[in-house]
C-alpha cells in the first residue's frame, strides 16, 4: 500500500541539499496552498508515480514535517483553521460554506495589522468579503476548475513579485485549486471501463477492503453521502482494480500540473531574491481518499484525506524531514514567530520554528448534522477516531504497524491501556477548547 511503501528514509532520496540561510529580521511570508492533495502526493516522499519538482525544490532547502494533519478533511472548515489557528468548532465553519465567527482575528488582519503587506490570490472559500474584513488585498480569486483557476492565480502572483508593489515586509497567499479537480474527474467516471493503457497505472493500493465493523456514521455516509462532495464515494464502490489504478494515474497528473504553477510562483521568488528574505510555507487544505478503504474524495479520518504534505523553508528555517507532529493550526502561530509579530490569543497551534514535539494533534468532522460528529486524536504511534452515535464507534490503529490501517485495534483487549490513554488525550482537549463533542458510549 502506498502509506507503507513510501518510508520516512524515503523522503527527499536524491535531492541536493541548499546551504541555510540565516534568520532575517521581519521577514516576508509566503503561505502555498494546493487543495486535496494527499500526503504521500508528491515525489518529495519517496513517491515514484509522480514528479513534483517544485515542492521537492522547496523540500530541499527547508523542513519537511512529515506528520502534518489537517483540523477536518474538508475545505471551509480546515481552511476556517489555517486562517486563525483555531479548530473548526471554534470558528463556526464546521461545514462547507459557513464563514467564520464575527470577531476573531485572521491571519490577513494579523499582519496587517502589524504592517505587512497582504496579498491573496486564489480559492478562498469561506464566505467572508476580501473587503477589508480579511485583511488581504485580492489579487485574483477563483472558484473555477483548477484547470482554469490555477494559471492565472500563479501568473498574477508571479507578477506581483516582480513588480514594484511587492514592498517588504508582505505576506502572500498563493491558494491553488489542484488536484482538487478530482473530484470532477470521479463524477466523470462512473462504472467499470476497458482499460488499454493499466503498464503506466500507479499500483492500486493494498488497503481497498472495507472494513465490515467501520463506524455506523462512515457506512451512513457511504451510502447516503451529501452534496457534491461525497458522490465519489459511490462512484468508487462499483471500480475495478484496474479503474482504481487509472483514477490515481489521473489525480497524480493533476498533482503534477500544479506542481508547475507553484514552479510558477517560487521562480519569481527566486529571480527577485526574495527568497533569501522570505520564510514559504506549503501546505494542502486536507488530502483525497486515493481508494483505500474503498474511499474517494474526502470526510475521513483516514491517513489518505487527514494527513497532508507541510514544507518550510527559508531564513533561519532548518533543513531535513522531521517526524514530530504538526497541525495546519501551526501555520499562523510559526509566522507570527518568525515576523516578531504578536500572535492572538488562544491559539490551538504551536509555532514550528520552537515546537520540540507534541503529544497529539486532533482533527474533527461531521457527516450531516452534529449527531454524527466525530474526532480523531493522532499521536506518534497511535490513532484514536471516534463518533458521538452508532454503533462501533470508535476506531484505534497502530500506524508505526499498520500504515494502511486495516486493523481495528478498539476492541481488543491488549489495547485497552491505549485506547484509555487516547481517551483522555481527547477529554483534555476537549476541555481546553471548550469543545462540546461527547462520544457515544
């Protein structure tokens, strides 16, 4: 399968190191974003289905966190989180199209605020103006296809880096679309096909069974799904190993292509010399199923849409692949660090230029309506998911032995010290974020 197949020692195999620059004073910040994109989805973790010289570009030269989880697999909400550092049930947005609770501070009014420059171009996708209240100058938006969103918004930025209205200190987000073109790509694709080029596929991964005891809520979803976002699911119950194999040929493909318009953006970076001033940070919203587990598109806890690829580079930032757990919550706090500037209060990530490591990370999601949330606590070795009804609810993986996560481990018995152990790991949390999720049972 390919979350065992890619190895931490597989990470950045190859590549030439860049020598590190040293910490500048305010320096500028640049936020990448690509949207769906799975964390094994980039040749920079070992991954030889696809090419990605842009990211491994930036990998080479800074940190690469290779247990980065999003906040909730889906868009509004778990980019509700990078924006503010705080989870989805403390922003509002604990579904798609919902925007984020009146007073609290966003990145763009953060550093504006602070004197920095603020420029956004791309998918925005929480329902709040660019007139002010974000704090960002628009410099393109987007809620097109990536095919036809992602050029411009990487052009427009380019163009911006050159020119002279990139006054220093700014922060500039790049917000990209692709691969998030899948899912379009899957509502194309229903039923089995014949297939005459299954050599160049990527294998199908070793994970597809479903498991007959998942959580009520996840079989709830599989077959009644909601809006656009989870038709997929269905589409991909009736593929073959085969069509399963050209799904990821395909979404790799569109990895692939907005790895060229990141290309885009860091060229101009570089051509400038900006890059010796600026601190990039790229990331993914949250991560597409692939087919594992028989899942397509998001809304799971599973490694495929929950963990997502996280590099930093640039001024003062270290270089090499790290395994310590990160969050998008981290984005907004590790800017602040490294700009001086003053984070708000009751953040729920951890500046990534000091973080030694943390316990665990959580992530949340809902199918419908608040009866079937859910919440996930990852820690180094382990993974703890559970639903507030149904039945099964809860899941418990050992990802250090089960990478695919095919192997129920909550209700066996010598893991009953663990799953205790991830309970409270949740109950904690949940006390200090005023989160008021209850699980079943």
């Amino acid at each position: 399968m390919m979350s065992s197949m890619i190895s931490r020692r597989a990470m950045l195999s190859g590549m030439m190191a860049a020598p590190a620059w040293a910490a500048v004073e305010r320096p500028n910040l640049l936020l990448i974003l690509t949207d769906q994109q799975g964390h094994t989805a980039w040749s920079g973790c070992g991954n030889p289905y696809l090419k990605t010289p842009a990211m491994d570009r930036l990998a080479a030269r800074g940190t690469t966190f290779s247990e980065a989880y999003c906040t909730y697999p889906v868009c509004s909400p778990s980019r509700s989180s990078i924006f503010t550092g705080r989870m989805p049930h403390e922003t509002g947005v604990e579904v798609n199209g919902r925007p984020i609770v009146a007073g609290m501070p966003t990145m763009g009014e953060v550093f504006s605020a602070a004197g920095y420059k603020t420029v956004y171009a791309g998918k925005w996708h929480l329902p709040k103006s660019f007139d002010g209240m974000t704090g960002f100058e628009k410099l393109v938006g987007g809620s097109a296809l990536g095919r036809d969103m992602d050029e411009p918004v990487a052009r427009e930025c380019a163009k911006w880096l050159r020119g002279p209205a990139a006054k220093e200190p700014f922060l500039m987000v790049a917000s990209l679309m692709n691969p998030h073109d899948i899912c379009d790509w899957i509502r194309q694709h229903p039923g089995t096909r014949n297939h005459v080029d299954v050599a160049k596929y990527p294998p199908a991964p070793g994970n597809m069974a479903v498991d007959p005891e998942e959580p009520e809520c996840m079989q709830y979803h599989r077959r009644e799904g909601y809006d656009l976002m989870s038709q997929g699911i269905g589409v991909a119950a009736e593929w073959r190993r085969d069509d399963v194999r050209q799904y990821l040929h395909d979404y790799y493909r569109m990895v692939e292509t907005v790895d060229g318009h990141i290309g885009t953006v860091l060229h101009a970076l570089e051509a400038t010399g900006l890059d010796r001033k600026t601190v990039v940070i790229f990331a993914s919203d949250h991560g597409e199923g692939q087919g594992g587990h028989r899942w397509a598109q998001k809304a799971a806890f599973y490694e495929e849409s929950v963990h997502v690829p996280m590099v930093m580079a640039g001024p003062g930032v270290g270089q090499g692949v790290t395994n310590r757990l990160a969050s998008l919550l981290d984005i907004l706090p590790t800017f602040c660090d490294y700009a001086g500037v003053a984070a708000p209060a009751d953040l729920r990530g951890v500046s990534l230029r000091k973080d030694a490591g943390r316990e665990y990370v959580v992530s949340e999601l809902r199918y419908q309506d608040a009866s079937r949330d859910g919440r996930m606590v990852r820690s180094q070795r382990y993974k703890y998911v559970v639903f507030r009804s149904g039945a099964n609810p809860e899941q418990l993986f050992d990802l250090e032995q089960d990478p695919g996560e095919v192997a129920n481990l909550a209700r066996r018995p010598e893991a009953a010290a663990e799953l205790m152990r991830h309970r409270r790991m949740l109950a904690d949390w949940s006390g200090q974020t005023k989160d008021q999720f209850r699980p079943a049972g």
